[in-house]
C-alpha cells in the first residue's frame, strides 16, 4: 500500500508540474538569438530562417508599397535601422503577445553591446511609440525616449506641423481620432479624452488611429 500510494503521489506532482507548463504565460520571458537577412522599413526585419519581425511598441513612417506613397521620413527610418541591425547578431526579447495578426514575431530588438533597436529609433525621432496592451514591459521607457525626441524636435518632430483643432482620445486603447472619425465617436465618455493638438496626445502616450493618420491635419517633413 506504501508502494502505490507512493506512486500515485509521484503521479499527481508530475502531473501538476505539467499543467503549470501549460498555464504558464512563458511569451514574457524568452528570448531567441539571430541574423537579419533584409531590412523592409523602420520598424520591422527579415531574418535568416525567413521570419518577420515587427518591433514591439513603435511604429515608423512608412515607406512606398503598393499604392501607397512613403511617408515623411519613411526612408529615412529604414535607413537608420539598417545602420544599426544589418549584420549583426541580435537577441529578440518578447512580451505576452509573441505574434501579430499578420503572422510576424513580435519582439524587443537588442545588439550585442546592449543598444535598445525600438527604443533608439523612438529616441532619433526616427519613429513614435505605439501603446500594445499586451506587451507593455518597455512601455514606461519608450514614452520617456519619445518625450525627449519631442523636446529636442528631432526627426519627425523637426518640422511638425498642424492644424488648430482638437482630438479625441480613447483612455483604453490609447489611440486618438479626429472629431470626424467614427471610431472617435464611437468612444465611450468614461474613456474620452480631449487632446488640444496631436503633438500633446503623442506626448501623452498616444498615437494616431490608421485612419486619422492618413487623413489627419498634422503631419512632419522631410528635412
């Protein structure tokens, strides 16, 4: 009887032991380590096995695809992060959330000597933070490098331009819209916020919807 109770106990342990594997949230703490075969833009690369990855908590001006034309310093950004990844061995650190809908890798980018790839284009100016409710590890530190872009106007925040108006934040998606926008108008007054110009809602953590980015009246030039 010891016997079995014995091993029905050892059964139960490793079986407890199993499902605490499978519970466990494990995105937060891996890493992989790897080589980029191709740079596509500011805020995403190819690796050697194939994979894309998108940067965790930014987003960079784009640049021409399809029928789109590039945006203000959307070639420059690609350029920047070219500078800084192209081959060089770099460790990918992830959050909760490791991949997008579009079936990239989701991930924290890092060289060797310990440079920050997101938070270095964010602090150029080279691109603006882009709050990800899953992935928030870094979050504190991106706004802190974008606020000081801002204030030093460099990258897309040298010559910033924009129309007198106001914006429509929403306190849980931490997106903002302009007053046309449905989806501004679709936020709920416990989440609205009131932004007086884009420049102080990007200052506040939030960052344009896709559609009010396209057509709203802020913008940067090229320098």
């Amino acid at each position: 009887m010891i016997r079995c109770s014995q091993k029905v106990e050892k059964f139960f342990v490793a079986a407890s032991i199993f499902l605490c594997l499978l519970i466990t949230p494990i995105n937060s703490y891996g890493e992989d380590w790897v080589r980029v075969k191709f740079v596509p833009d500011g805020d995403t690369i190819v690796l050697e096995n194939g994979d894309i990855v998108r940067y965790i908590g930014i987003d960079a001006p784009e640049i021409d695809h399809k029928a789109n034309t590039a945006e203000p310093y959307g070639f420059i950004a690609r350029e920047f992060n070219k500078s800084l990844v192209s081959s060089k061995r770099l460790r990918l650190e992830f959050d909760q959330r490791r991949q997008d809908q579009y079936g990239r890798r989701l991930a924290y980018v890092f060289l060797e000597n310990g440079i920050f790839v997101n938070g270095a284009l964010v602090e150029n100016g080279y691109a603006f933070y882009l709050y990800q409710k899953a992935n928030l590890k870094y979050q504190g530190l991106l706004l802190e490098k974008q606020q000081k872009a801002m204030s030093a106007k460099k990258g897309i925040w040298k010559n910033w331009r924009e129309k007198a108006g106001h914006y429509i934040g929403n306190l849980n998606s931490k997106r903002f819209h302009i007053p046309a926008c449905p989806y501004g108008q679709k936020t709920a007054q416990k989440n609205k916020v009131i932004f007086k110009s884009a420049f102080s809602a990007f200052w506040n953590g939030y960052s344009p919807c896709g559609q009010c980015l396209a057509i709203g009246d802020f913008t940067c030039h090229d320098p």
